[in-house]
C-alpha cells in the first residue's frame, strides 16, 4: 500500500530500519491511533521489531486504562512515531498526561498530521511506521515465567500486546 509522501519524507524499507531496540527502550517512541475526528498518542518504551509471520512486523504494548488503547481497539492501523532527542520532554509528558482530559499535541506543541488514509502521526518525528493490526492478546498473569516481572503489575493491569504489520515507514528527509 503506497501513499504519496509530504515533500519533507523519504519512504524506506522496514528492513532499512536500525537501532530497533536503543530506539523503542530509549529514545522512546509515541503509539498513535484514531482517525480525523479523535486521536491520540501515548509514549512508550516497551515493545520490539522484527520478522513473524513471513512479514516485518513491530509490537507495542498497551494498558488497558490508557486512552490510546480504546483508539487501538477501534481502528485497524495506527503509527510508531520515533524522535530527536529534542522532543523528549514532550514524549515524557505524552507519557504522563491523558488525552481524555486534553489535547496532548496541543499542550506540547506538535502536530497531529494524517496519511492519505487518516491514520495519524505526528508531524515532527524523524520516523513514522504505519502499521496494520495482524494480532493481539492480553498478557496473562499465568504465563509469566519469571514471577518478578509480576512487580510492573500490581494493580494486575496486563498490558495488550498489538503484533503489527509495518506496511509503510516515513523517514525525514
């Protein structure tokens, strides 16, 4: 699936993509999904890329209490949105604030731009995936083999794990 481009982005290849795991567990990245009428986007630092299923693939992680995951749920695609190191005080307070109650994008200045199709992302990241929904469960208490993996759930509030296809990736130009 082929979108055409804002001038300021070059499409690459996910298999072009490097520093997959410095870049999700310490640059950070922002989850963001919905459509024109509503988005919003999460920061996150758990989740991973790869190969399954014969297709490239990125996996994000999400609570269920958090107001992007009820946007997951609803929409088949949403974008992976990677930053310059500029930008981490804005993923800190994505990471903190909830967009039930306001317009993150707003109060942190960046924008909330849409692909042809309408899956959002945010304008100013240096890399975008866009990805398509292939799977998704819920982390389960019993499957855990490490039991002090179960201290990043005390409130036993597992997160969902969303296997994505990444059809797309956006880099700035």
């Amino acid at each position: 699936m082929e979108h055409s481009l804002p001038t300021h982005w070059t499409a690459i290849s996910p298999y072009e993509i490097d520093h997959t795991v410095r870049r999700i567990g310490k640059d950070w990245m922002l989850i963001c999904a919905g459509d024109r009428e509503h988005a919003n986007a999460m920061t996150a630092s758990w989740g991973c890329m790869g190969e399954l299923w014969n297709k490239p693939v990125c996996v994000g992680f999400i609570r269920p209490q958090r107001h992007t995951y009820t946007l997951t749920e609803s929409h088949d695609r949403l974008s992976f949105a990677f930053f310059d190191e500029d930008y981490r005080s804005a993923l800190r307070y994505f990471g903190t604030k909830s967009g039930r109650d306001e317009d993150k994008f707003a109060a942190t200045g960046l924008t909330c731009a849409y692909r042809e199709d309408g899956v959002p992302y945010p304008a100013q990241a240096r890399m975008v995936l866009f990805c398509r929904k292939l799977y998704t469960d819920v982390l389960r208490k019993d499957a855990f083999l490490d039991p002090a993996l179960l201290a990043h759930y005390k409130a036993e509030d597992f997160h969902r794990m969303y296997v994505c296809e990444i059809e797309e990736v956006w880099v700035r130009a």
